[in-house]
C-alpha cells in the first residue's frame, strides 16, 4: 500500500507556534556525510548519497518512536523493511507493513514509531539530502526545538 501525507493547515499551524517559540535555522552541516547516528530510538545511517538526494537505513526500537517533526525544504519516502510502524501525523495515524510506502511532503509533520517486538527497519529516501532541515515540536526524548546535531 501507498501512502501520502502532505502539508495541511494544522501542520502550518504547528509551524507557526514553533517559530514563536523557536528561531528556525538550517545549520551548515557538511552534506557528504556517511554517517551512522545512535539515536534514543535506535540508530540511523546514511547508506547512499547520490546526488542531490540520499538514502537512510532506521532501525527503530519496539516501543520508541522518532520526534513529531517536518522538513520545509525537503520530502521524504518511508519503506517499511521489516516489522510495523505507526506513523502519526497532524490528521491522522497510519499502520504499515512491510513493503508499504509512505511519501511525506515538505512540511508536513509526522513521527514513525516501532510496534513490533523486534522492532523495526525502514528505508528512508531524502530528497534533497539536507541535514539540517529538521523541526522537532514534540520529543518524548527532550529534544524539541534542537537540530540534527545540537551544539548543547
């Protein structure tokens, strides 16, 4: 199965009261970076760079899930490898299964949470590849308002 989420007035909303609280920046990471980054949920690594665009393997822990977050310059393409996920988004949650497909648009604030008891594996493309677009407005880890690699 297909999925596809876009950006919607609730998630323009979201946005706006973060940016009250929040000065949104996108940090000058370097973007030809292989990275593998442990993460309270699991680990993610950069498997592909090609391009303009890139590839992430998941590995999300039963149980945890990643922040309730948007990308403004980017879209996103999940595919689930092995387990299930939740995927929560602004309107309304998705569970998929393996081989399902979910296309996040730009702007559109989602988080995608294991429910299985080994956890689960998900495919990421990111297109473009921009690290540091990224905006967290919920975390059960305290890392709302922080950037893919906070300074504090």
């Amino acid at each position: 199965m297909i999925y596809k989420i876009s950006c919607c007035e609730k998630d323009e909303s979201l946005f706006k009261e973060y940016q009250s609280k929040h000065c949104v920046t996108f940090d000058d990471f370097p973007q030809n970076l292989l990275l593998e980054v442990s993460k309270p949920w699991g680990k993610e690594s950069i498997i592909c760079l090609e391009g303009n665009n890139s590839v992430w393997s998941l590995h999300i822990q039963n149980g945890e899930r990643t922040s309730f977050h948007c990308h403004l310059k980017k879209d996103v393409i999940m595919i689930v490898l092995n387990g299930k996920v939740k995927v929560k988004t602004s309107i309304k949650d998705f569970i998929l299964k393996p081989m399902d497909i979910m296309i996040v648009g730009k702007g559109a604030f989602h988080s995608i949470g294991s429910v299985s008891n080994k956890g689960s594996k998900v495919l990421e493309i990111n297109a473009p590849h921009l690290l540091g677009d990224l905006i967290r407005v919920e975390d059960k880890y305290g890392r709302e308002g922080k950037t893919y690699f906070p300074k504090n």
